[in-house]
C-alpha cells in the first residue's frame, strides 16, 4: 500500500494543484486531483496481471480547466439542476448562479469541481486514502452559510470507497456527489454495447430541460427499464434502437433496503471481461449515457473521446428538491453533520457466448 504526493500544475491564478496518487494490496491504484478534488485515473487489476483505467480523463490540468462535462469531478454544493437558478429557505428568497439557461447544474459557474481543495488529516491515516477539505464561505455561488466540506478517497479490497462530510454555519443545501465517466474496457471507444441493471422501478418525469415536475414514473415496459441487464443503448432486438440508440439522462429512485448501504447498479462489459457494482447510502441514481461528450475530444494516453465513451451512474439526492417540497428535503442544519458514502466495486465475471 502507498501514498505519495506530486506537484501537478499551477491555476492561471497561480494556484498549486497537487496529484494524490494511492495504492493498495489488491492491486488498486487510484489518482486524485486537488483540483475539484477529482478522480482523475482508476487502475483496475484484470486477471492477465494488467491493469484497466476504468475512468475517463486528461493527462493534465488543463483538459480539466477547459472541461464542460464535470470528468471525474467532485460535485457540490448541490448536484443536478435547480430550476431557475433559485429558491427559497425559512422564508428568505435566494439568488444563485445561472450556468445552463435560466437553470443552475452542478452548483453553478464556479462549483466545488472548479475549487482547489486541500490535503486535510484523517484521524487514523491509512496509506490507501487521501482526505481532501474545502471550506465554502457563506453567499459562495449565491448559498447560504459557511460549508466546511471533507471528501475522503479510499481504496478497498475490490475497489474504491468515497466519502462525504459537511457542517455548516447556516441552513443551506447540499446534495454531493462524484462524476466519473466509467468506460470499463479502458479504451474511450463507445461504451453503448456495455450492460446496466439499476436497482430501481421509478424514475422521476423530466422536462425539456431535464427539470422534475414532482411526477413518479414506472419504468416497466419503457427505455427506462433497467431492472435486468439491457446495453446503454437500447435493446438490441429493436430495429429503431440499432439506428438511433436511446439517450440517458434519467433519475432512479432507488428501492427501499434494509442493508446498510444498498446496492443501486450493476454494469459489466463483454469485452473486457469486468463488472462494476455501486453500493450507496444515497437515495437516487442519475443514469448519464454521455451523449454531448464532442467527438475529438482529446483524452488521456492518447484516447480520442466522443458521445458515449463513457457512461455515468451517479448517487444523489434528488434534483430540485429545494424546489420540491414533496421530495427528501437536502437542507442541512447547523448542528447536524452530512454524510453519505459510495463504494464503486469491481470483478470479473464469465462472458457469454
């Protein structure tokens, strides 16, 4: 097991980026960017003794300053969309940053996956995990209330747990959560023919703008169906799917379990041979087929990207529900500590013929 630490690149502000790199005995190797403290490589041992880069990437700081798609990023103060880019909080209105229309996504224009966290001390520190802390002040992207924030990374016998802690100062909302693109054969080529089961029988309706109206779906019979395993494109017997495969932007409500932290999706690949299990403490799943990925994009080791090289399964708590009333409430009080874990768990498993 190993930790080190190297200087990475330096902001245009000039400010230090640090790349936290952690093994551990199983093989395991993941780097971790003190910029939007971000994931930004995932080595996954294979049975031949190589290893897979299981997520999406660029060789240096400057793909991800120029990044529009959150690749591998921490994502905060609160995830998804708020309509309007505003809501209202023990009766005072607030105002935030608009960066998709008249909408906020991923915490606005300036959101934790754009700020320089820093190495902060675990209080049992392991060489397999690297805690990372950002203290957002109060009025930050138009949110309420000093936000001292802690996302810890640590690798597992069979992959990689993160965690998330907050306390704030005021009532606030927050609703984190990461951002990988996961291409399980390492090659950024299309990840369509990649096999998904989510652990879910409703989705929230979205709008034009991928904003809920408050509505609960049942995905039995729809493309939303995933609860066998179907390719992110579609059904393959659908003549109409083989020409236009279907795009997702989806979010699943998780079903209700007594474990601990419950099982929300399964993916595996036939060409690699590999699995990928997601296991969390959050409440819902947004299913993202990576469809507005530009096709050039310029990846990691030489990878070109485009539309679907990636797929990403998100954990979170629901989108506008500070506008929702009826959905689980993301407001975190002072006194009260947030926390939410995920562990991201690999294997293999035997291909079919």
């Amino acid at each position: 097991m190993s930790h080190t630490k190297k200087s990475w690149s330096v902001t245009p502000q000039g400010e230090q980026v640090y790349l936290h790199t952690i093994s551990n005995d199983s093989g395991f190797q993941a780097g971790i960017a003190t910029y939007g403290a971000t994931l930004v490589e995932l080595k996954v041992p294979v049975s031949n003794g190589q290893t897979v880069d299981a997520v999406l990437g660029f060789d240096d700081l400057t793909g991800y300053l120029n990044d529009p798609h959150y690749i591998g990023a921490t994502v905060g103060r609160v995830a998804g969309r708020i309509s309007h880019g505003s809501f209202e909080l023990d009766g005072e209105k607030y105002f935030l940053d608009k960066n998709e229309g008249d909408n906020q996504l991923h915490g606005g224009k300036f959101g934790f996956n754009s700020r320089i966290w820093t190495e902060c001390q675990a209080e049992n520190p392991e060489p397999h995990t690297i805690s990372l802390c950002y203290e957002s002040p109060d009025g930050e992207g138009g949110y309420p209330g000093n936000l001292q924030v802690t996302v810890t990374y640590s690798l597992i016998e069979n992959g990689l747990r993160i965690a998330y802690r907050a306390v704030t100062g005021k009532p606030t909302p927050i609703n984190m959560t990461a951002h990988p693109y996961f291409n399980l054969n390492g090659d950024g080529k299309d990840t369509g023919e990649h096999e998904v089961k989510i652990f879910s029988d409703k989705t929230l309706f979205f709008d034009d703008e991928i904003l809920p109206n408050g509505e609960t779906l049942d995905v039995s019979g729809t493309e939303a169906d995933y609860t066998d395993f179907c390719p992110i494109n579609g059904p393959a017997t659908d003549s109409q799917i083989e020409t236009a495969p279907l795009k997702h932007d989806r979010f699943y409500i998780l079903n209700l379990s007594e474990m601990e932290m419950p099982v929300a999706a399964v993916v595996r690949s036939d060409a690699s041979g590999m699995e990928l299990e997601i296991a969390t403490t959050q409440s819902g799943l947004q299913f993202y087929s990576a469809d507005y990925i530009g096709a050039g994009t310029k990846g990691k080791l030489g990878c070109e990207y485009g539309p679907r090289s990636g797929f990403c399964l998100e954990p979170e708590g629901y989108p506008d529900a500070v506008n929702r009333p009826e959905f689980p409430s993301v407001i975190l009080r002072p006194g009260e500590v947030y926390n939410h874990v995920t562990e991201y768990r690999f294997r293999e498993f035997n291909k079919r013929d």
